[in-house]
C-alpha cells in the first residue's frame, strides 16, 4: 500500500532536508534508501491510469510496479507529487527528496545524462485527441489548430518540432491540458497514447484522431550512479514478467493483457 506526503516542504522534512547528505537507510541487500523503512517515489499527478488519486490514495499502473520493487526491498512505498521537470533533470535526486521517480516517463538520451534508467517496463506511442466533432484524421488535418502538450514531455517536443503549421500551447500538466480542450480554449491535445486513450473511454464527447509511432518505452528513473538501486529495480522487473504478475498488472490497469 502506497501512501503519500503533498507538498515539496512535507517532502523535504520527510527526508531528513535534502541536500547532498548520505542516504538515511537502506533496504535488503543494502540497497540505499532516503528514509527508514520506505522506498521514496517522486511522481507527477494527474496521469491516469499511470499514477493519479482515488478516494484520497494515490493508485495506478506504476504505483502497483513499484510496489513490487518495494516489496523486494522488504519496505513500503511512499509517495510524492512534484513537478515533471524536476523529475527528468535529476533535481529531485541530488536533493535526497526520492529513492526512484515512476511518472510515466519514457527514457530518452537527453534523460539518461541526468538520471539512471531502469529497463523499459512499458511501450507507448504519442496520440493526438480531439472533441468528437471537430476530428483530426492526420497530422494535415491540424492545421490552423491550437494543440495543448504538457511542459517538458516528448509530447511537446513532437508538436514543436512537426506541427509547423498549428500553435502549440504548453500547459504544466495533463489536466490543464485536458481542460483546456474541454472548454473550448484548444482545438487538441498531444501526448502519451495510453492516457489519452484512457480519458476517451472515460469521458464523453471526445475522439482520439490518431496515434503518432515514436516507439517510446517508460523507464523508472534514479540518482546518476546508484547501480545498486538500478539493479534492483531491474531484476524486479524481470521477476514480475517472468512469474506472470506484470501481466496481471497490466490487465488490471488496460483491461487486456500486453501484447
């Protein structure tokens, strides 16, 4: 069971007040740890069905695969809501605020010059959505649109460097994203296709226009050189696929088993 401290100060006097200090603790096998007893996750809300708040706990695919890796540790997780950016550039790390990041982040060359990666634990390729009456078949089909991408994601590092004849809007998250299409302030919205897939089914009035093949895969993501933490979250990994759990995950979140 996942349980989570809000806020960057409760994050930080959690974690003894970050800083370049030695880890706190450590796990089995001596795997270093920020805090006695638990497996600090940093992640970024809201990105169903990946990591978001149900009934006041924190819940989703990678909360579950990270709680293996926190069973294997012999700790239980906790969890911390931060910025995406301070994630990615390693910030959040060197500050001794999170053990791992699990926010649906794909693993990207620029990424791995800040952070450590695990192996990939998922495939996803960018999706385009739109209101149900005004449908974007292809990417011709945008222009003169207003695309809404989230602030430092692949998403918006697509739409600015393809979409040349649409303005691209940033927006902090995915939320603000999916608002912004709601009401009317965006024509769509780019980015991961497992979210935006979700929140069609999820919600009336909308389409997906099409996937866009970027052959991403999502990485769990730590400080730049702890190898034993990389390790372990990788033989977890293993493990998981080969004993069948990762499938149970995966079906538990999207319905169907991987293919």
């Amino acid at each position: 069971m996942a349980t989570v401290a809000v806020g960057a100060m409760l994050a930080l006097s959690a974690c003894g007040g970050g800083g370049e200090s030695e880890p706190a603790a450590t796990g089995e096998g001596g795997v270093p740890l920020v805090k006695e007893g638990k497996l600090t996750t940093c992640t970024h809300l809201s990105y169903q069905p990946f990591q978001f708040e149900k009934d006041g706990e924190v819940v989703g695919f990678d909360v579950d695969i990270v709680d293996a890796v926190a069973k294997k540790l012999g700790v239980e997780q906790e969890i911390i809501n931060t910025s995406f950016e301070t994630i990615t550039s390693g910030a959040e790390f060197n500050q001794q605020k999170c053990d791992v990041a699990a926010a649906a982040t794909t693993i990207t060359p620029e990424r791995q010059e800040a952070t450590d990666f695990s192996e990939g634990y998922f495939a996803a390729n960018q999706a385009i959505l739109t209101k149900g009456d005004k449908k974007a078949e292809d990417e011709a089909a945008l222009k003169g649109f207003k695309i809404a991408a989230q602030a430092g994601t692949t998403g918006l590092e697509y739409a600015t460097e393809n979409f040349k004849d649409s303005e691209v809007i940033t927006y902090e998250d995915l939320p603000l994203s999916l608002e912004a299409l709601k009401t009317g302030q965006v024509d769509a919205v780019i980015n991961d296709n497992g979210v935006l897939y979700n929140y069609n089914t999820e919600n009336k009035g909308f389409a997906i226009g099409f996937d866009i093949k970027t052959d991403e895969h999502y990485g769990i993501s730590m400080k730049k050189g702890n190898t034993q933490m990389k390790k372990a979250v990788d033989d977890t990994l293993k493990e998981i696929k080969d004993n069948g759990e990762y499938d149970k995950i995966y079906k538990k979140w999207f319905g169907e088993a991987p293919k």
